[in-house]
C-alpha cells in the first residue's frame, strides 16, 4: 500500500484499499478522542482497564505490526508514540496516521520513541530485560555507509555466562539513550565487549554521538550530484544472480555502473539505509526499473545509455536531479537516480521515456530508503504493481 507516491484514479483498486484504511484510521482517533479522559485517569492511578487489549482492538486494527508506547509528555500531558519498530516499510502509513490525529489538549504524538536519560534508559532496559544494567561504558566510532558504530562494555563475567542478555541491553539501551529515530537511521554495528577503548559514561552517549553524526554529514559534498557529475570518477561490477522468473528490487543485476560506490554497496548490502547518509541537499536515492521484455543483447546496453543521457539533459538544467549509475539484470534494465524533486522528476521522467520509445507497462521508479520500501512510481497511468518481497 502506497502512501507517499501515487496518483489519485491511477489504481481504483488501490485507491478503494486506502479509502478503506483511511476510514480505519479516522475510527482509531475517534475511539481515541473518546477514551482521553479514561487515558488521563488509568495513568494516574484512579482507574483500572485493560490498555493492551484496547490498543489491540483499535490501533492494531489498521496494522497488527504498529508498536505504540505511551508515556508523560516533555511539557506535562501525556504522549503517545506509535512505531513500526524494525518493519520500516510502514513508516509511511504511520506518518500519514499521525497526520490525521486531532488536536487534544494534553496529549503529544510522535512516530519515534524518544530519547531518554541515562537513568530513565536504566529503568527501561531493567524493566525489558529483568536484569538490571551491566554496560559500564560506551565506545563509539565511524562505521561502513557513514554510519557510527556502537561499543558496550560489560564485565568479562557477565559476557560469559549472559551475552544474550548484554545483547539485548545494549539495543535497549541505544534505542533509549538515543531515541529510535537515529538508531534507525545513523547506527551501524552494536557489539558488547569486555573492554572499550575511551568508553563514555551512558550520559555521554547521546550528546557524543549528534556531534560525530553532525561531523559525518558535515564531511559529505555541500552540492548535490547534479552539480558535480561530471567530476566524478566512475566503478564498474559484476555480479552473478540466480536465475528466476521474475526478481524483486534489483536482483537479477548481471552488471552495473556507479559514481557512487559506497551508496552503492550500502543499497545492496542489505542494511538500512537512508539517503540523509549520503546527501546533505535533500536527495532521495532511487532507481528506474524497466522491463526489457528480451534477452540483453549488445543493442540493449546502448539504448539504456541513451536513455541516461536524454535524463540527464531533462533533469539537470531544471534542477530535480540526475543519473548516478546504472546496469543490467537478466531480465530488466536499470537507472540509478539522485532526485531533489521527486513527484517533479517523475513527470519529466515519463515525459523522457516516452520520447525514447520505452513503451512497456513495466517500468516503475523504486526507492533505496527501508522507510520508502513499498513506495513507487509507474512510468505508465496502468503500470501494475513492480515485483515485491511478501510483509
């Protein structure tokens, strides 16, 4: 289901689902509206019901996968946090949820949990684990994909008789002590170990890791690629994909080109990732997925190049963004973009592909970000659906 990139009347079909969720989202803030006033009373100790089932009943309706936590707010009130937690392709329908949640006095609602104190993080991994906190320190470091790499120490004696329990104290804690949003987005590898080197003291932790992530960005061209294209230097790979009927994403690519490697690695590794690693000048990092509807033959690769450079005579001059790579897969082909303005590029992508006699139904723009998974573009008014993994 589609949330950020569609158009109205394209998919009635699709259109009739999320009219439908829309209605289901409606209903949840109307029993939630109603409920405010129990809400207030539960959490002051002045009535008892069962807030799980209730939240069972209402919220989880709309996605049984939505996380929600409820909490006092940073002004006093309450707040209420409702999270896809690792299931980062409903960070859309969670958006537009909470785009829809009313105005009430008192109550604050976000799409990530918050950071917290160290003594509040304490609390929370205590209270998740039954264990109370045995990290000593935190270490961080720069990591692969301009991430940051996180290091909990614990006593050696602890290591060895409950690493699975200083594992899951060490996610607790870096979600707490951080708050969810960079976790996702700005985290890399969290390991434990018995000694550290420079370990922070857990109240360090936050403040050290903005001022390393702000270093990071900072450290990241000041231009977007449509600036500096033509500086780039460019690498060429191979790969050897399985054969199938049909692939999801990009993996029947048999060769590829980029001028931007690590990104590159980083959209194939299977890790998160998030075009703010990337890029400081709001681009999104995406692909153009199209059906050769043939064998790849010599013929193919060239017409693919001269679609590139049709985009890029397109997209550059009016400012939306440019081509960074591509490649071809045994059964589609593939362009690689870096888009400021994407609705705006869409339009001048179709525009482009229809003047290069790209005529199949099958082509579509997809996205690099987890949070944009099930997101994507047609690049016909009745392009289907592209291939997608079951969630």
């Amino acid at each position: 289901m589609r949330w950020k990139f569609y158009t109205p009347g394209e998919r009635p079909e699709e259109d009739a689902q999320r009219a439908m969720l829309s209605a289901e989202i409606d209903a949840w803030w109307q029993e939630f509206m109603a409920k405010a006033a129990a809400l207030d009373q539960l959490f002051s100790n002045l009535a008892e019901w069962n807030l799980v089932a209730w939240m069972e009943q209402h919220l989880q309706s709309i996605d049984r996968r939505l996380a929600w936590e409820f909490g006092p707010g940073s002004t006093g009130g309450h707040r209420l946090v409702i999270t896809p937690e690792a299931d980062h392709h409903l960070r859309p329908l969670v958006d537009e949820i909470l785009a829809r949640a009313p105005r009430l006095p008192g109550w604050s609602f976000f799409p990530y949990r918050k950071s917290e104190s160290a003594q509040q993080a304490a609390l929370a991994v205590n209270n998740r684990t039954g264990v109370e906190p045995a990290y000593t320190g935190v270490a961080l470091a720069p990591g692969e994909f301009n991430r940051i790499d996180l290091k909990f120490q614990f006593p050696a004696s602890f290591l060895k008789g409950r690493e699975s329990i200083a594992r899951s104290q060490t996610f607790l804690a870096a979600e707490a002590l951080l708050g969810e949003d960079m976790l996702t987005d700005w985290v890399g590898r969290l390991d434990v170990v018995s000694e550290a080197a420079e370990p922070l003291p857990p109240g360090a932790v936050r403040r050290a890791f903005v001022m390393l992530a702000a270093g990071r960005r900072a450290q990241l061209p000041a231009e977007p690629f449509l600036q500096r294209l033509d500086s780039l230097p460019w690498t060429e790979i191979d790969l050897k994909p399985k054969k199938a009927d049909d692939y999801y994403h990009r993996y029947d690519l048999l060769t590829a080109v980029t001028c931007a490697p690590e990104l590159w690695r980083n959209a194939h590794s299977g890790e998160l990732f998030w075009s703010g690693r990337f890029s400081r000048s709001s681009e999104t990092f995406c692909y153009l997925k199209i059906d050769r509807e043939g064998p790849l033959k010599r013929a193919a690769v060239a017409d693919r190049n001269r679609v590139e450079n049709a985009l890029n005579a397109a997209l550059r001059p009016a400012g939306l963004g440019c081509v960074i790579g591509g490649g071809s897969g045994r059964r589609y082909d593939y362009i690689d973009l870096a888009l400021i303005d994407v609705p705006g590029a869409a339009r001048v992508i179709r525009a482009v592909l229809r003047h290069a006699g790209v005529t199949t139904r099958r082509a579509w723009i997809q996205f690099f970000d987890n949070v944009l998974g099930t997101e994507w573009i047609g690049m016909s008014p009745d392009s289907p659906e592209p291939p997608m993994p079951p969630v």
